[in-house]
C-alpha cells in the first residue's frame, strides 16, 4: 500500500503516479491510501491512477475534512489554523489510526511515500518503508531540533528510501546507527508512456525554437530567477533564436512575470502554466533547464532524458549530479550561477556536435530508471522487508 497525504502539483505527485504505472503485476498487487481527497487529485490525479489499483480515502468522512477543505480553497484564518491543529488532535488522527490499523492487515508493505504517517510507522503488524524525496542536508541541517525529533520517528520505520545515493550518504551521516534499513530506490519512469505523451498535440505558446523549463513556480526552491537573468543575459550577447517556455505555477509566477519585464525579455519568455502532460513540450524544445537550489530526484530530469532532451540542471543537494553522471549525461552548473548557466545554454545551442550527443547519451541514461530495472530494485527492498514480519 502506497501512502500520501495528499496531491498537489509537484514531483512527489508525479513520481508517485508513475510507481503505480510501471509495477510488475505478476509480484504486486498495490493500493493507494490518500489522507484527504485534494482538488488536484479529484480534478487531474484520480484519472491516472491505474485502474487495477484500489484507491483508500483515509479521511472519508465529510465532516473530518472541515478544516482542509477551507485549506484548498484558501479560506483558513490563522485562528482556524489553530482551530485545524487542535481538531487534528481530537478527531482526525484517532479515525486514520483506526483506518491505517484495519488497512495494514490487508497489505504486506506500507510505502510511506511522503512519511506523513510517521507517528504510525512500524506499527500494526505489517512492514513499513519511508520514502525521503529531498536533501537531509538542505532541509535539516540548521535546524537541530526538527533532526532529533524527525530521527526518533524515522527510526520506526523497518526501512528507509532515499532517491539517490548522495541522499543516502546524507542520512547515513546524519542519523548514524538509528535508521533499521537504508535503501536507495530512484524514481521509476514508464519510458514508452513518456514517449507515447510526448506525441500528443499540445501547440507551443511560440512560434520560434525554445529552451524549456519544467518546474513549479516556488523560488525558495526552484530559482527561476537565475533562469531568467541568464536567459536575459544569453539574450544580450549572442544572436540567438530560442525564447523561453516555462511550464508549472506557483504563488511566484506574478513576481517572476516582472522580473522577466525588467530584464526586458517579457515578449521572449512565456509562462504556459501548469500541464497534465508536459512531456510534448519537452519534446518540442531544443534543451531543458532545471536550476533548483535543491531537490531529491528531479522526475523532470528523468523524462527529459527519455525524450532524448539535452539538459543543463543546477549542481545542487541532490540528484542532478548522479542523474547525470557528473556531466557526462548533461551539463551541470552551480547553483546560482548566471553567467555559467547562460555558457552552458549558448554552448549547447550553438555547438550541433554537442548538442546531438547529449541528445544520444540522455536516451542510453534513460533506461537506467525504465521499468525493468526499476522493478528489480523493488522487489528486492520489498522481499528483505516484507521477510521481517513473517
């Protein structure tokens, strides 16, 4: 059983969506547990779900959904917040207790994708795995007692997955001896289905060639702002073609909106907002940026590589560098950096040599994370865990 809290717009969503797609069903057979029923997953989510999955509501029953309801539609005062924490405590954990209680004895692993049930984890009988999605390092490093309390709760789990090795180095540093197991188990990609997306037809927001960049517009982690001064900056000094698409939302689009006007590229740089699909864009584009400040491991990134996409992505805690092999699948920046991002765009757009190998070698990087490969690292965190309840 695969657990969330819930869905929003970002990768863990994402990530989670293609797990379901790409198990081998002649070894699995998967629920999915959702806390609360979201918008997003309602309107958009719910329909790529795999039909051969079962979808649990945790919280379903109208009346427990007050508060998060009024969240979504953003209509929660700070004294409801308060008045959310509390009703929490009383109502809600007691009932998904009962609920998670009753579920675990149907299942034989509890995947915690997003480890919102870490006070229940390892309970009830059953096998219980963690999945961590970002740097231990970026998030917790200057905060020392948010780590003391988050050790004692990933302890409970039988195991822990990070999503790259340097994640696990991290955590393993970190936390020393208190974690049971420590797994690295990537994200999985459906390569065909990526493939097969990227041929539906979605017109791009511009009739000129474009770079693009995938990614929610959230600058505490994302940082388009670099993207876009280097854009302006690649504007300034080379005669190039290229504009820029940029595919995702966010409370920052109307900030990033005026910086583009400020630089004075507002008619190059196009925002397409966010998209079920955004894989026809990619496939349309010349290269793809990410220029985080941090991440886990960049779903975009991988299906970037499917498409055969040449990629430029931040050298940030963690992900791009193991993704891309240290530079040999696509090329690396340092984070913030204006100048060497805008270098990297102009050699990649201005060199067909270079170009059409990164474009080769992303389509052999790819596979590393299709589904075969995906399946083999599963099963074997799967086995080892599911070996200690029986």
């Amino acid at each position: 059983m695969f657990h969330i809290v819930d869905f929003g717009d970002g990768g863990i969503e994402s990530s989670l969506i293609q797990w379901l797609r790409v198990f081998d069903r002649t070894h699995f057979k998967v629920t999915l547990s959702v806390m609360h029923p979201s918008p997003a997953f309602e309107n958009r989510f719910r329909a790529l779900v795999p039909p051969d999955v079962d979808i649990e509501i945790l919280v379903d029953r109208g009346w427990l959904n007050f508060f998060q309801t009024r969240r979504y539609a953003r209509r929660l005062s700070k004294l409801g917040r308060v008045a959310r924490d509390v009703f929490n405590t009383l109502a809600v954990r007691p009932y998904v207790k009962q609920r998670v209680a009753a579920l675990a004895q149907q299942h034989a692993l509890i995947v915690d994708y997003d480890m919102s049930l870490r006070r229940l984890a390892g309970q009830f009988g059953t096998a219980w795995l963690g999945v961590n999605h970002f740097s231990f390092d970026a998030r917790l490093a200057n905060r020392p007692r948010k780590k003391r309390r988050l050790a004692t709760q990933f302890a409970r789990y039988h195991g822990v997955a990070a999503l790259n090795q340097h994640m696990a180095d991290e955590a393993r540093a970190m936390f020393g001896g208190v974690l049971q197991r420590l797994f690295v188990l990537p994200n999985a990609i459906d390569i065909e289905r990526i493939r097969d997306n990227a041929t539906a037809r979605d017109v791009p927001p511009c009739d000129a060639p474009y770079i693009v960049s995938v990614a929610r517009l959230d600058e505490i982690q994302k940082d388009h702002r670099t993207l876009l001064r280097a854009y302006a900056r690649l504007v300034q000094d080379a005669d190039i073609a290229e504009h820029l698409v940029i595919v995702g939302d966010g409370a920052f689009r109307g900030e990033l909106e005026g910086l583009s006007r400020e630089l004075g590229i507002a008619s190059r740089v196009h925002f397409a907002g966010y998209r079920n699909n955004p894989h026809a864009l990619v496939a349309g584009a010349r290269l793809q940026v990410l220029s985080s400040h941090y991440e886990g491991m960049p779903m975009v990134l991988l299906e970037a590589l499917a498409l055969g996409k040449p990629v430029i992505a931040s050298d940030c805690p963690t992900g791009p560098r193991e993704i891309l092999g240290d530079g040999r699948f696509g090329m690396l920046f340092e984070v913030g950096a204006v100048d060497e991002l805008a270098q990297a765009m102009r050699r990649l757009l201005g060199d067909d040599v270079l170009h059409d190998r990164m474009a080769q070698r992303a389509l052999e990087r790819a596979e590393e994370y299709g589904i075969t490969a995906s399946n083999a690292r599963f099963a074997q965190c799967a086995a080892e865990l599911v070996a200690i309840e029986r």
